[in-house]
C-alpha cells in the first residue's frame, strides 16, 4: 500500500523538479533553436540554456515568478481524493516554506497574501477517474507573465479554420511578445468555452517535438506566428515560438469555441506515476 508519508515526499519533489529544471524535450528544443540562430537571438538563447544549467546545478527556481500550481489527478479506485488533497497541501506548504515557491496565492478582491500558497482553491486541482491501473499526477506550473496573455472567445462555424488561424495570429502579435517567447502556444478547440480553455492548458503536456492529430494546422500556425518577426524574448530577432500544440473536441453545431494558451520558454510541468505497491516514477 502507498504510504502517505512517501506520496507527500514524492509530491515535493514534483514541485522541487518543476521549479528547477526544465524537461528534456524542451531543452532539447531550446538547444536546437539556439544551434539555428545568429546575432541577438543567439546571444538571447544562450542566456536561456545558461539561466536553466545554473538553475538545475544550484536547485534554485529557473523563474523568480513560481507561479500557481495546477495538478491533474489520474485517480484509480484504490485511492483516495481526499488524501491526495491533503498530501499536495502538504507538499506546497513545504515547498513554500523550502523557498521553492514564492507567495504568489492572494485574494483576488482585497489582494491579501495566502502566506503557505494553500488556500482559497489553491493549489488547483482536477481529478480525472480512471477504472484501474496506476495513478498519475501531473503538475503544470504558469506565472503570471504567460497566464496574463491567455484568452478564450467564441467564433462562429461560418469563420472556420481561416478564421481561426487569423484570431490566434491575431493575438499572438498583440500579446506574445510579453510572454517571454519563444513560446509554447496550446489552442484548445471546440466543447463548450471552458472545455476549450481546459484543453489549450492539458495539451502543454504533449510532447514538444511530435505533432498532434491537427498536426498540419499547427505547423500552418507556427510559419504565420514566425512571420511576426517578435523573436527571442520579444527583441524582433530570432523564433517567436518554439510549437504549436492543438488539441480539440466536439462541438455544438451552432458554435466554435476556441481557447488560446500563451506559454512562455520556460514551460514547467513534471509527471508522478505510482501504483497501489508503493512504486514511483517521477519524469
């Protein structure tokens, strides 16, 4: 049986992982868009990579800007809602109190600060049931810089896919240069509005380098956005975006909704398998 104790351990170190380092494929990706460039965007993309060694070297955040803390729980019979809760709690209240997450919970009304980061619906967490098999936690970690230039709006099925390329375009060229590009752009499509805002999140967790089941529309996206000359870190030097990610669902016949979700480079998400035995994987 999974011992409490450890389940909290492993969700610090979830968070710890997420804070301080960056996952292999984007890496990956930052490096090969590095080994592409020239001039300021080179020396911009240098700065990036180096930021992230001394980060992963020194356990320090690779952000000033921690973010808020956003876990999806795949969530097998065996365990329970309630004591995963508690167990993130705990976990972030450590992190917290370890410097690994700024005090960035407030309310949203009186701007009062949420000292341990636990409170007011925060940490965010879904569950999603699953009939059997393993549990999963993934933690998707977005600072305000990126989260701020997110949108989510409704078109009509007459405007279509020509009418969805140039809204995202559209406001990629308004707000993209203040997410820190090059940027990771999730777009969720169809179900109903906050369906598709859901999905523009979720879909930050596929891999970087392979494209989706739309796979054509987002290199389509990618070469438009790229055309918008913003560059590195907004500098007009360099790419604007390193992927396109697209994910949709059905919708109603009368309505197309559609949910843009700007990521900055530093895309901060980290997943945590573990079975009823006691078992982790953490990547």
């Amino acid at each position: 049986m999974v011992r409490w104790e450890t389940l909290s351990e492993k969700v610090l170190e979830l968070i710890v992982a997420a804070e301080v380092s960056l996952p292999s494929d984007v890496k990956e990706q930052l490096a090969k868009l590095y080994g592409k460039s020239s001039g300021l965007a080179k020396v911009q993309l240098k700065a990036l990579l180096d930021n992230v060694e001394v980060a992963e070297r020194k356990r320090v955040p690779i952000c000033q800007d921690t973010g808020l803390l956003t876990f999806y729980v795949k969530k097998p019979p065996w365990l329970s809602a309630a004591a995963v809760k508690k167990v993130i709690h705990e976990a972030v209240r450590k992190a917290t109190r370890e410097a690994f997450l700024r005090t960035n919970v407030v309310h949203p009304f009186t701007r009062g600060v949420v000292e341990d980061n636990v409170g007011l619906d925060n940490p965010i967490i879904y569950f999603e049931p699953r009939d059997d098999g393993e549990a999963r936690i993934d933690l998707l970690v977005k600072g305000a810089g990126s989260e701020n230039n997110c949108i989510a709006f409704s078109l009509t099925p007459k405007e279509g896919v020509e009418g969805l390329i140039s809204a995202v375009v559209d406001h990629v060229a308004r707000r993209g240069g203040a997410s820190c590009p090059p940027l990771i752009v999730g777009v969720g499509i169809g179900g109903t509005l906050d369906y598709a805002v859901h999905l523009s999140k979720r879909v930050l967790f596929a891999p970087i380098n392979e494209g989706g089941e739309a796979s054509e529309l987002e290199e389509k996206l990618q070469r438009e956005i790229d055309r918008l000359e913003i560059g590195v870190m907004g500098l007009g030097e360099g790419p604007t975006v390193m992927k396109v990610k697209i994910a949709y669902a059905g919708c109603h016949t009368a309505s197309l909704p559609v949910a843009i979700n700007i990521q900055c480079w530093a895309l901060r998400r980290r997943s945590l398998v573990f079975n009823e035995k006691g078992e982790f994987t953490l990547w």
